[in-house]
C-alpha cells in the first residue's frame, strides 16, 4: 500500500476545508483524533489481555504456578476383562458377568 505523501495530505486538507468549512473543521478533526485515540487504547488493552491469556496457557514453569504439584497420580486399578482369556472386556458391573457390550464371558 503507498503511503501518503505531502501533496496528498494538503489535497485532502483542502477538499475536507471546502466540503466542512472552516466553523466545522476543527469539530471534525478533534471527533477524528478522539477516535484514534479510542482505537488505539482498545488495541493496546486486546493486545494486553492476550499476553496475559498466553502467559497464563504457557504453564507452571515459565509463570512460576505450582498449584499442580500437590496432585497425586491414582494409578488405574479397574479390572480390564479376563486376562487370562485376553479378550480385553470390560466387565459392566451390573452382575450379569457381560461386557461393556453385552457379550457373556465363557467360563
């Protein structure tokens, strides 16, 4: 994208003095400067909240949070079917002696 140059700022300047007049030029200028202020000061608060948003999902090393470190791992101790079978089914709990898929074991 060209950028602006002298010549095209003072075109502009001119045909926004004919078009407004000069009562309501200055009007007009200082709504434009409060919206790019307002622009900005958004972007830089977005840009802020994101920051503090990846810091947060970097985890507890680079943000120095240890709150996991009291977690304790319960290893897995639900039987997993008939070992000796290795039909690798599930028993389903319900007394019936099937698996998670309604199939009976044989013995």
């Amino acid at each position: 994208m060209p950028s602006l140059g002298p010549l095209e700022i003072i075109t502009v300047l001119v045909v926004a003095l004919i078009v407004f007049g000069p009562s309501r030029l200055p009007e007009i200028a200082r709504n434009v400067g409060r919206a790019i202020n307002e622009l900005r000061r958004t972007a830089s608060e977005l840009r802020s909240e994101f920051e503090i948003g990846l810091d947060d999902d970097a985890g507890p090393a680079a943000s120095g949070n240890h709150a996991d470190d009291d977690v304790e791992v319960i290893p897995d101790v639900l039987p997993r079917g008939d070992a000796a079978a290795g039909d690798g089914a599930t028993p389903t709990g319900d007394g019936t002696g099937g698996n998670a898929t309604g199939e009976r074991h044989a013995g």
